[in-house]
C-alpha cells in the first residue's frame, strides 16, 4: 500500500479574508452583538408579529 502525498490547497480570498477578520476584537465584538439583537427579535418578535427567517438575516 502506498502513502499519498496530500498538498494544501492555496486559501481563497474569502478565507484569508475572514482570517482576518476574526483577529480584530471590534469585529468579533460587533457579530456578537448583532447575533444577539437578531435573536432577541425572534424570540420576542416585532410588535407581536413573530419574524420569518428572512428577516433575521436582513434586518
């Protein structure tokens, strides 16, 4: 049985991008805190009309 050689693919732009992006506290701080506001208005909805998913994502 023979080994293969597995080579690392180069990272997208996208990837090397998030990368990035997840080393700065503000941003990390700032996703959470937009997590948390798209929750709390799913859990308590607006003005008593539940929220559907697309508007969590586009709110």
């Amino acid at each position: 049985m023979s080994k293969k050689t597995v080579t690392a693919s180069p990272l997208s732009e996208k990837v090397l991008e998030l990368q990035s992006k997840i080393q700065d506290k503000n941003y990390i701080n700032n996703a959470i805190d937009r997590i948390a506001v798209i929750m709390s208005r799913h859990i308590v909805g607006s003005k008593g009309n539940p929220l559907n998913s697309s508007d969590l994502l586009f709110r």
